[in-house]
C-alpha cells in the first residue's frame, strides 16, 4: 500500500493537484464490477463546490484490470493524459 500512495502523492506534486479517487459498484454486462473514477482539482484550501480539472473512469472487468495497482496507473494515464491536452489548450489561448 506504500507504494500507491506514493505513487499518489508523485502524481499530486508533479501536476500541482490534488486527486480524489472513488470505487463505486456497477453492473457491466451483466456481471458485477467496479467503476473506479478519479478527478484532479487544483490545490486550494477549501475545495466546497470546486469542479474537477479533469477525470477519468475505467471499469476492472471490461479492462482486464486485476490489481489494484493496475486500476491506479491505468486512470493517472488517462489523467496525465487530459491535463497535458489541458494544458495545451489553454496555452494556446
């Protein structure tokens, strides 16, 4: 587990945000599964009605995802991923 969270805290200090990361229980082809969401928002004291820079949701079943670990990286990707375009985006502006 030490090693996710440091993962998590990598993630947070290289990106300047803070993440928050939920597993709900879902139904997925009529089998049970987890949808795991993840959601970035920038670094603030109070984050009361604060919107998410960005998200991303995977579900374990339909990804083959077995680990933990693997559901972790497989959403900091997809993160990574639409902060940069983020970021792109509004340095073109």
């Amino acid at each position: 587990m030490a090693d996710l969270v440091g993962i998590v805290e990598a993630f947070e200090q290289s990106n300047s945000v803070r993440l928050e990361l939920r597993g709900e229980l879902t139904t997925w082809k009529g089998q049970r599964d987890i949808l795991w969401t993840a959601a970035a928002y920038e670094r603030t004291i109070e984050r009361t009605g604060q919107l998410p820079l960005v998200y991303a949701n995977v579900r374990s079943m339909e990804k083959r995802l077995v680990t933990i670990e693997a559901v972790l990286l497989q959403l900091l990707y997809a993160l990574d991923f639409k902060l940069a375009e983020r970021e792109f985006q509004n340095a073109s502006v």
